[in-house]
C-alpha cells in the first residue's frame, strides 16, 4: 500500500539560542535524514522528502499495511515532536477501475 505521510515540526522556528539551534540540527534533524535514507535504500521511501525552508517531510512510504506504516513513521526522530497525518492512496489504475463500475452503476439504475 502507498500512504502520502506528512510531518511537521508544530515549533518550527522557535528555537531559544544559538546552543539549542545547534543541539535541534544535531539530535532531530540529522538523526531524521539518516533515517530517510535508510528508507530510501530499503525502498520504503519512494518519493518525497523534506519541505524546502521548513522543518517538515511530505513523504511517499510504502508498506504492507497500517501497522508497518505505524512502525515506519513512528521510527522516526522528527515524529516525536511533529504532528504527523497519513493517507493511505490508491494507484490511478484502481481509481479508474472504480469510477468506470460507478458509471455502469448508474447508467444501470437510469434505464
């Protein structure tokens, strides 16, 4: 299964000193992309990655089900402190699939 995983750092930006900056980039956000290139290579990762001038990642997980999308998402550094949406998609192909059975359906029930 395909899930579009959004995560966002909620105190983006608020960082208390130069000292607390630096410790941040040092245990949350190299930690975080480490991980994001193990994904990559393990090809859980399929797309995606972080969202350019913000503390977030819009990502692409690929995983058999909810609960091994859980264990992903939760592995990470970020999730701690991040709120965090997953969407569980479907492919195109499904979607067209789907729709053309829904018109037969209607065509059906207007004869």
């Amino acid at each position: 299964m395909l899930f579009l995983v959004e995560v966002d750092h909620v105190e983006s930006g608020n960082v208390s000193s130069a000292d607390a900056g630096r410790g941040f980039i040092e245990q949350v956000i190299f930690p975080t992309l480490t991980q994001l290139d193990q994904l990559v290579a393990d090809k859980t990762l399929v797309s995606g990655g972080p969202v350019a001038g913000r503390v977030a990642l819009r990502l692409m997980i690929e995983a058999d089900s909810s609960e091994q999308l859980d264990r992903v998402v939760t592995s990470l550094r970020l999730w701690f402190i991040a709120e965090t949406r997953a969407t569980p998609l479907i492919t195109v192909a499904e979607r067209r699939d789907h729709v053309k059975k829904l018109v037969e359906r209607l065509a059906a029930i207007r004869s």
